[in-house]
C-alpha cells in the first residue's frame, strides 16, 4: 500500500499516509499536487469574489491565471534547477522530472508578478493595484501548498528535541545519518512553520488591502512580512538550495525585505509630497484669482473716471450739463453695480476651485 509513518511524539500524534491520492490509467496522483491544485482554486474563487470591489474584472483575474499559472510552474523549476545545478548537469533530461520534486516558491512569485506586469501593459491598467489586489492570494496559496511537504516527509528543519518535533520513516533515516536517536530526537516542521506564517501574512494582507494609503503598499508590506519570516525558517532547514556558502533563500529574503522598506517608505513620501505640492498650487491658484479680480476693479475705476472727464466735457460743450451729467452718473453707478456682481461672482468661483483642490 505504499504506506508511511509521520508522527509528532510530543504531541501523541501519529498518522499513516502515502504520497498518492490514487491511481489513473496507470499513473500515480501525488497528494502534493492535489494540495496545490485546491490551494489554487480556492485562492482563485475568492479573488473573483471580489475584485469588482478594486476596479478589476473577472475577466482580469481569469486572464492573469491562465497565463500565470504555467509560466510560475516553470519559473519555479528553473529556479531549483540553476540553484541545484549539480543535479541536474550530467542529466539535462531530468530538468523536466517535475513529478520527482524540486520546485521553488520564490521562482514561482517571480513569474507570476512578471506575467501580471506584462499582463498590466498590454491591458493599460494598473501593475501595483493589481498586484495589491493579488498578493494576498499568494500567500494563502503558499500556505495551503505547504502540508504537501507536510506528506512528502520534505522541506523539515534540523534536529530537535522540543515536544512538537517531528518524526517519520524518511526523517528518521536522516535523523540516524546524523549519528542521533529517532526515538528521542525529530525535526523542526519546518513546512508548519511556514504555513503558519503564510496564513498569518495572507490575513494581515487582507485587512492592510482595506486602509492602504498608496498602490503598492500591500505588495512591499508582504516582501517585508514574508521575507522577515521566510529567512528565519530557511535557516533550519536542511535542504536549502546554496550558492557557495550561502543560503540562496536567505539572501532574496533580505533582498526582499530592505527593497520592501524602501519602497514603502518611498512611495508614502512621494504621496506626501504630491499632497503638499496640491495645496501650495491651489493657493497660488486663489491669489492669482483675487490679484486679477483688484485689477479689474482698478481697470473699471480707471475707466469710469475717464468716461465721466469726457461726459463732463462734451455735456457744457454742448450748452446741457445737467442732462449729460445724469447720463454719465447713470452710467457710472451701473458700472459700479456690474462691478460688484463680478467681483462677486470671481470669489465665489475661487472659493469653489480651491475647496475642490482641498478634497
């Protein structure tokens, strides 16, 4: 029956398990795949659940996976396969063996954030809204894929004592390679580790999705969550992909992390600055209309008195003062009330444009 032992002594927990859930034509069906394969779908019902809620469509949504999800998968392998080269140089074949293990979380988020940007481009709308909108899903999905490590008896951490270590058939053959006791000694769960950590980075990104200040922000705040938790995990792990001496995991994760705080902090600054350059536009905007409402007063001042100078005249030219007077003095208080009106009218406009450059 193919069957394997997985237990947590500590905790009085046994099970009894296979890697595959059944069998088709012939071919095993992995649990793992199985897992990842829910963990998507799930992840996918629930972002089209409520995209309409980001100005995405389902379209959108069902657009970006159809192209995302392959070249992820492919992304991910090539991401093991560079990293692990040894393996696989004097065997190039064994590059396509996806179904005898050896993906890479980090190269799947990179294909697919690079399929969303291309993606964003062709459809002329926004790369981070889009990505804030998705990120979240990711790692629900990064989480739920986890316990497929959990079945495989992979992706554990070093020895242990503590009461939640882990044991089972494959891990006590490693346990024994170390030169200790399997029947006092497990791993680290590493894979419980981080899907704790996933579901618990996949929440806050939801509730920060909700009051994010900039676009972008929930993409960098999940860089410094997971990068933070992921470095931390990686460095008891026993089957991390290296490069020399160096754990290829660690280094993107603080990669991510500092790149994370900085564009956050950027982007928060530049919003800032856009704000203040607003406001100061939208006074500069209202004293220019109050300075040209004075000089068309001035101009209308200037203009009545020289029309008045000249009524004045042509009236005692003409022998009838009185009667050109009366015009002129008419027209002068005309002049007055029209100016009045304007000068009215010219705050008022001001007052509405600044209290729209205010909201």
């Amino acid at each position: 029956m193919d069957l394997h032992n997985i237990s947590f002594p500590g905790l009085g927990l046994e099970f009894e398990l296979r890697r595959y859930a059944f069998i088709v034509f012939g071919i095993k069906i992995y649990w793992y795949g199985i897992i990842i394969t829910l963990a998507f779908l799930a992840a996918v019902v629930m972002a089209l659940r409520s995209c309409k809620k980001y100005d995405l469509t389902a379209d959108n949504i069902l657009d970006l996976v159809l192209f995302a999800a392959p070249v992820a998968i492919i992304f991910s392998r090539l991401y093991y396969v560079v990293f692990n080269w040894g393996q696989f140089r004097n065997d190039l074949i064994a590059i396509f063996k996806i179904r005898d293990g050896g993906l890479a979380i980090y190269g799947a988020v990179i294909g697919a954030l690079l399929v969303a940007w291309l993606y964003t481009r062709k459809k002329k709308i926004s790369f981070l809204n889009l990505v804030d909108f998705g990120i979240p899903y990711v790692a629900f999905g990064q989480g739920i894929g986890r316990w497929g490590n959990f079945i495989n008896q992979e992706a554990f951490g070093e020895i242990t004592d503590l009461p939640w270590r882990m044991n089972g058939d494959e891990i006590n053959r490693f346990i024994l390679t170390e030169g200790a006791d399997p029947s006092v000694f497990g791993v680290h769960p590493t894979f419980l580790y981080e899907s704790v950590l996933d579901i618990a980075v996949f929440l806050i990104l939801l509730y920060w999705r909700k009051k994010k200040k900039v676009e972008g922000e929930v993409l960098f705040l999940y860089f410094i969550l997971y990068g933070t938790g992921r470095a931390l995990i990686e460095g008891l792990r026993t089957d991390s992909l290296m490069l020399g001496s160096l754990r290829v995991s660690q280094i993107l994760s603080v990669i991510l992390v500092i790149a994370g705080l900085f564009l956050l902090l950027y982007r928060r600054a530049q919003k800032k600055r856009s704000e203040e350059e607003t406001v100061v536009i939208g006074q500069s905007r209202y004293g220019a209309l109050l300075m040209q409402m004075k000089a068309e007063e001035e101009a209308e001042k200037s203009a009545a008195g020289v029309s008045e100078a000249t009524s004045g005249d042509i009236g005692t030219a003409a022998g009838n003062p009185s009667s050109t007077y009366a015009d002129t003095g008419t027209g002068e208080e005309t002049a007055g009330t029209v100016s009045e009106d304007d000068s009215s009218e010219t705050i008022e406009k001001a007052e509405s444009e600044e209290e729209k450059e205010d909201k």
